[in-house]
C-alpha cells in the first residue's frame, strides 16, 4: 500500500469513528442491553467488527471469517487472548469449495466478484487513490469458501443475535448459503450496501431485501457511513 493510499485509509477511519460508529453504537447497545450476544462477522478485515462489539460488551462470543491469509494471522495474534472470539480462515458464498478472491490495494474492497472497469464510481475512486483501475486489484488466489447454514450445522449455534455481511458486492450470495437450508434462529441481519456500479454482477438492493422478506426478515434501520455513497442496513426477523 502507498503512502497516498495509506492516507486516504486513515482520513475514512477517522471519518467513520465520527460519523457512523456512533450512530451504529448507539443502535447496537440498546437493541443488545441485558444479553451477551452471538455474533458472526462475515468479512473480519483487521477486526473492526470484533472491537466494535467487544467495546459494548466484553462477554459477545464472535465468529469472524476473513479469507485473506495475512488478515487472518493478524486476527489470531490479535484475538489470541479471548477465547470467546473465534477467526476462520474462510470466506462465505453460496457454495462450499474454493473461489478465486481479489484482494485490493485496500484491504477493506477485497472480493470475491469481478470489478466493472468501465465503471464511472471505479474510475473516479482510482484517481482518487493514484493508480489506473486495472491497478485496484493487486492479485487474485484461490481460497476455501464455505455456506453459513453448513457452518451454523456443523458448530452447533442454533441462536445467532446478529450475522454482519460486509464482502463488497457478494452480499446476496452469502444470504443464498445462509438461507438455502438454514436452522438457526437469527434476530438481525447486517449488510453494506453500495450505491454504485463497481461491480460486474452487481445486485440491486432491491433484489436482497426481496430475498430477506422471503424469509421473513424486514428493514429495520438504516445507518449512512461518512463518506460515497454507502449505507448500512440492518434486518430484523419478523
């Protein structure tokens, strides 16, 4: 990472601890209050997800899946000490096997989906950060995947008070593998949500809620980041 995009990655921080993580702290430590919730951080990244929980409650036991190796180490070294975080060197789709993952000059956009470069939002966030589009993925590997109704069987959570999606485009996969043959009962449901065509195969937000409706879970908030044009939208099962 260069020293300019190293810049911008701490200016969207900064931004993000003002503007948004309030807003989301707020919400989370009354809907949380009184119960030591079960989390699972679909896209862990360097752990903003677990410290954001474990800042509202030490005793949250968290499940955190990040496919990139090196973020996965960083994971088990930092988290070493707290027996009730759990990290998989796994990333989450509609299928159980092996994906080609991209993983971007910034870690934080790594994903499983192919980029549209002719993409206006692409090209300006490009320029933005100094390289020419086909520079924002800085190399492509395979990784093991897995579904969320398989992994959710297989450890036995059969309770889950929220599943916080964030893999930049592969959303609506992550709830087709969740959803396919789901037993666990899950209160809310937590998806980043672009307004933006970077993505080759984009989902229409439309088209995501219509499948969380289906399987009776509704908009419950709606929580804007700081900074593009990027929500954060929350579900509740009805």
């Amino acid at each position: 990472m260069n020293n300019r995009i190293k810049f911008i990655d701490i200016l969207i921080h900064i931004n993000e601890s003002i503007i948004f993580y309030p807003k989301l702290r707020s919400f989370y430590k009354k809907e949380f209050a009184g119960i030591d919730p079960v989390i699972i951080d679909v896209g862990a990244n360097r752990g903003q997800t677990i410290d954001f929980f474990l800042k509202i409650n030490a005793n949250s036991t968290i499940h955190a899946f990040e496919p990139n190796h090196n973020l996965f180490l960083l994971l088990k070294s930092k988290y070493a000490s707290k027996p009730n975080v759990h990290i998989y060197n796994l990333g989450v789709s509609n299928t159980r096997g092996k994906l080609v993952f991209n993983e971007s000059v910034m870690d934080t956009t790594s994903t499983f989906e192919e980029l549209n470069y002719e993409s206006e939002y692409l090209k300006q966030k490009s320029k933005i950060l100094g390289i020419d589009p086909e520079q924002m993925i800085k190399s492509s590997y395979e990784v093991d995947v897995i579904c969320l109704s398989d992994f959710l069987k297989e450890q036995k959570i059969v309770k889950a008070d929220l599943i916080k999606i964030d893999t930049e485009g592969h959303e609506y996969k992550c709830l087709q593998g969740l959803f396919d043959k789901v037993s666990c009962d899950i209160n809310f449901i937590q998806l980043e949500q672009h307004h933006d065509d970077m993505y080759a195969n984009n989902v229409a937000e439309g088209t995501i809620t219509e499948l969380l409706k289906e399987n009776k879970f509704s908009l419950y908030k709606r929580i804007k980041h700081g900074f593009g044009g990027i929500d954060e939208i929350i579900f509740r099962h009805i």
